[in-house]
C-alpha cells in the first residue's frame, strides 16, 4: 500500500476564495482610482490653473479675430 | 434515424445491423443507400473526448480469442504480453497513439482558408473599382491642411489638446 498523502483542506474553500478575491477587488479599484486620480485628474487640474493664471482673455480675443474666424467682427484690416 | 455513409460496411456487419436495414442494391436506378444504423443500441465510439467506449470493439469473437477471454477471468499474472495485446485489440480498434496519430488535415484547412480569403480580396478589389463612389473632396489633402489651419485659428483645445501642441510665435509644432 503507498503512502497516505496529507488529508486536504476540506472546509472553508468559498470562504478562502471569496476572501482572496474580495482582498484583490479592493486593491484593484482602489488602486485603478488612484492611479487615475494621481496620473490624469491632478495633472489635469495642474495644467487648467496654469493655463489660466496669466490668460489675457481680450488678447485672446484679439488673436482669434486677426485669424478671421469670427463671423460677427472682421481683422481689424478690413 | 441518422443515416452514415457506407464507410465500414464490415464494421457494421459485425454490428448486426444489416439485419435491419441492409444495402439495397436492387433499386432501379442502380445507385445505392446509405446503410441506417440503428441508433437505439450502443456503438464503439473511438474520440479523444469519448474516454471510454460503450461496447467492446469486438463482438464475434472466434474460438481462439473466446478462449483467451475465459483465460483473462483467472489472474493476469498468467497472461504473457502477447495475450495481454490480443485483449487489447478485442476491445479496442487502436491504440491511443494510433488515434490520436497526427494528420496533414491542418495544410488542406489552411490553403482552403487562403484561397477562399484571396478570392474575397479580389472580390473587394473590383468592387473598390466598379461600385465605391469616389472619396468625398473633403477628404483631400489640401482641404484637410485648411481645416487644421482653421482648427489652429480657433485655438481648440489650447489647454491639453490640439492649440497646446502648436508654437504660435514660431508657427510651427512644439517640440
């Protein structure tokens, strides 16, 4: 007769599966959202203050009509 | 009631099916039908996804190999290898090498695939020239210059799009 193997774990499988992959699912998303929020929204935000900060709305304006792509005032050689 | 092909009409005879319904070669226009197998018993199937055959591969056995199944009812240890082998053929037609042995089947799929994949492709050609209307003047190249010209103008996107890549005191792309 062989040897007996060790007796396997018998009890408490859903348990242990459900706990492993409820332990991964956190970690996912918690970490795919601060991923997200620390690789794309921040930077995102950084780059809207920065654009803003010294943005001369009129001068904006200014360049825009010179390119002639407004229909109600024309470059102002006209 | 399925019919099969006359492939193994011996195979069959042994099955004890042409009992049922044989070859009718007495028809009038000479040809012959496929032999019904009567589905309604088990049959020797040999799949790689079908482990373990319903009935042996063997049914009439003669005097010989009947004696030989009489002698496998005592110990085996008494069987030399040349028995054991002969018992195997009795229940079985081959030998998992034999059946799982591989074909060439792979070269007809794949040169059938591309003929028919080539044959398409020249359907597609003549129909890019025959039926397909031309390209829509929008779509050429100088318009499409002018409408990123345009685009540029209107600074769209100037925080992190398409305006924020573009150098408007050099006039030309950032690095």
């Amino acid at each position: 007769m062989s040897s007996l193997l060790p007796k396997p774990q018998m009890r408490g499988l859903l348990t242990r599966r459900l706990r492993f992959h409820a332990v991964g699912a956190f970690v996912f998303c918690f970490g795919s959202a601060l991923i997200y929020k620390f690789g794309v929204a921040e930077p995102r935000k950084r780059a809207y203050t920065e654009y803003y900060k010294n943005h001369d709305p009129v001068a904006s304006f200014e360049a825009l009509r010179e390119a002639g792509v407004f229909e109600s005032v024309r470059p102002k050689g006209k | 009631m399925l019919s099969l092909p006359v492939l193994r009409a011996g195979f069959l005879a042994r099955r004890g099916v042409l009992g049922l319904a044989a070859v009718r070669a007495t028809h009038s226009h000479g040809k012959s039908v496929a032999i019904q197998e009567n589905m309604s018993v088990p049959h020797y199937i040999e799949k790689r996804n079908y482990p373990l055959p319903d009935v042996p591969y063997r049914r009439d056995l003669s005097v010989d190999e009947k004696a030989l199944m009489e002698k496998q009812k005592g110990s085996w240890k008494e069987l030399s290898n040349e028995e054991k082998l002969a018992l195997y053929r009795i229940k079985f037609c081959q030998t998992y090498v034999e059946m799982n042995r591989p074909s060439n089947e792979w070269k007809t799929i794949l040169g059938v695939t591309f003929m028919f994949l080539g044959f398409t492709g020249l359907i597609l050609a003549w129909q890019r020239y025959y039926v397909i209307p031309n390209k829509p003047h929008t779509l050429s190249d100088e318009w499409k210059a002018k409408q990123l010209k345009r685009m540029l103008d209107m600074r769209t996107n100037p925080v992190e799009g398409l305006a924020s890549q573009w150098d408007y005191d050099k006039n030309e792309w950032k690095k």
